[in-house]
C-alpha cells in the first residue's frame, strides 16, 4: 500500500445515475491518485425521507434539463447511461430498497464482487431499463456479474435478514451523519476531517483539497 492514502468514501445507490457517473469516474482515478477508495452501498429513500429532500424531477422544469444534463454527462464521463423520456416514472416507480439490501449482503460476505454486481445493477436499469426490484432480475443481474447461482441465492434470502437490514440503515445514517442530502455523496478523510462532495461534478474540488490533479472524468 502507498504511504499516506487519502480514504475516499462513495456513498451510492443504484437508482440515482449521477451515482453511476462518480463510480465510474472515482474507480479511473483509484489508480491514479493516492486514494484508498471504499464502497459504501446506502439507501437513497431514506437519506431523501431524512432530509426531507424531493426529487428533482419533481420541478417540470428541472426535470428537463436533468434529461439533457444526462445525455451530455454520459457523454462526456464515456458512461452507457441511456435517458429513457420516462426516466423519471422509471425511477418514481421503482423501489431500490432490495436491490441495495443485495449489494450490501454481497459487501458483507464477498465484497469482491461489489464493483461488478454494481455496475451491472446501473447497467440494467440505466443502459436497458430493466426492472431491478423483483427477486428473479436480482439473481439474473448477480450471475451477469459473476456470482454463482448458489451465492446469489444465499445473498436474496439475506436481504430479509436483521443484519443486512441493520447495515443498510447504519451505511445510509452514516451518510446522513456526513451531512448527505442525496446522492451521491463522496466524502474524503483527509487533514484529520471529513469533507462532503455532493453530486458527480465535484471530483475536481475533491483533488484540490486532498493535493491531486483532475485530468478530466477519463483520464488515460
């Protein structure tokens, strides 16, 4: 391990896309900057019910932009996110409750396979807007990513158990501690204090402040 990294921590859930694009972005730059950077799957839902945060779709007129906002962020962070014009039904329709219960019993019991099952949970929802609540998507999802048939299954029937259901809670009242409002929320440890990024287009301010350069959302 490099002297001195700087702990970078990504609190996502797999139903917010600008989730997907700092995901992206922050697993380019593990590598490239001096950062230990830890997953930290949490529930949206609950950091909006905390918060009393509404989503931004809720204003028509952000709506649309967030449409077009979208597809040039895509674009420019190299990212197969895809806006369907019914996104917003997409994601006000879908409760990401279980999914998020999944990946965290996945981080409990084989974090290796957390970035892979990740992704492929935005690649189905975001790439080809597939349902990502119901328990046989869930398992389809996993064995994409590559878990086995019998490590996935072990991993659903977690999902209703108290220390999964627990640690989602304290993953998401973590963030709320942070002082999260949405997603997603990146929070560096560094010059002994935490410092909260909102959003996928602060990873720039995020290396100013731990002394790295931003070399654009790919660097190569």
């Amino acid at each position: 391990a490099r002297m001195g990294r700087t702990v970078v921590e990504l609190f996502y859930d797999v139903i917010s896309p600008y989730s997907w694009l700092a995901f992206e972005a922050l697993c380019r730059y593990r590598h490239i900057w001096n950062i230990e950077l830890r997953f930290r799957p949490a529930f949206l839902g609950g950091i909006m019910q905390q918060t009393g945060n509404k989503p931004p779709a809720m204003l028509p007129k952000r709506g649309e932009y967030l449409l077009k906002d979208m597809k040039r962020m895509a674009k420019y962070y190299q990212v197969p996110l895809r806006m369907s014009p019914d996104a917003f039904q997409h994601i006000m329709g879908t409760s990401s409750l279980t999914a998020m219960r999944f990946i965290t019993a996945i981080d409990m019991t084989n974090p290796q396979y957390l970035e892979p099952l990740s992704r492929e949970f935005w690649m189905r929802f975001w790439s080809q807007h597939e349902d990502i609540s119901q328990p046989e998507n869930i398992l389809a999802i996993a064995r994409q990513a590559g878990l086995s048939a019998e490590l996935s299954q072990k991993a659903l029937e977690m999902t209703s158990s108290p220390p999964v259901k627990d640690r989602l809670k304290d993953t998401t009242s973590e963030a709320l501690k942070y002082g999260a409002f949405g997603m997603p929320a990146v929070v560096a440890h560094y010059d002994g204090k935490p410092h909260l990024f909102f959003g996928s287009d602060r990873l720039e301010l995020l290396g100013s402040i731990i002394g790295e350069k931003w070399l654009g959302p790919v660097p190569s």
